[in-house]
C-alpha cells in the first residue's frame, strides 16, 4: 500500500472514530436516564396510592 494513501486511511479512520464515540457515548448514557432504566429491565409497579380518586 503507497504511504500516503496509507496516511489517509489512518486519519480519516482517527476522525471516523473521534466523530462515533460521542454519539455513541451520549446514545448510552442519554436513552437509558430517559427512559428511567435500561430496556430490558424490569420496572417497579406504579404506586396505586398516587392516582386521582375521582
């Protein structure tokens, strides 16, 4: 492989992989507190006592 082309595989690898890990770093952290836990978890039963007794 010519070195210069090797270069550019290298970097544009380097970018690829600088651009992905805080998109994937925020799409771990972020769904899983809005959701309020990780799929695939079991929830706790909403509390009955909180409902409106209309």
């Amino acid at each position: 492989m010519n070195s210069s082309l090797r270069l550019f595989v290298s970097q544009y690898l380097g970018v690829v992989a600088a651009t992905l890990a805080p998109v994937i770093l925020m799409a771990f952290l972020s769904i899983p507190f809005s959701l309020g836990g990780h799929p695939g978890d079991v929830r706790l039963a909403a509390s009955t006592a909180a409902q409106h007794m209309t």
